[in-house]
C-alpha cells in the first residue's frame, strides 16, 4: 500500500489529516534539517495507521515537502 502525503515542517502545531484514501497532509513540529521531519512524520504516520515504525518505507520526497511511503 502506498500513502502520499504533503509535509510542512517547523509547524507550531503537530497535526495528521486524512484528505482521501492513502493521502494525508501532515504538519510537524521539527525542522527539516538533518532528517528530523522525516523521522517525525513516519512515527505520526505509523502511530495514526497502527502500525510499527519498521513496516513504513520511504519511497520518495527524502528532500521534498511531497512524500511517498510504502506500508510493508
């Protein structure tokens, strides 16, 4: 299963929305430096879905506010 997403890092406010089925906008707290927002935004993820934090793969948007994740 793949989930896109759209991120915004350096938010005041933590939020996941649901925007349709596999697409989510999520706000993070944390900088985009050093890999923190990715970090941030695949435990939300994984925490929303009920899942663990290992069975999410990043497929793309390492360096991008759009992302892909695959659910393992």
């Amino acid at each position: 299963m793949l989930i896109r997403m759209k991120v915004k890092a350096g938010a005041r406010k933590e939020r996941v929305v649901e925007i349709g089925p596999g697409r989510f906008e999520i706000q993070v707290k944390e900088k985009a430096a050093q890999n923190a927002a990715n970090g941030r935004v695949v435990a939300l993820i994984a925490r929303h879905l009920r899942v663990p934090e290992k069975s999410l793969h990043m497929v793309s948007g390492h360096h991008h506010p759009k992302k892909t994740l695959r659910v393992i």
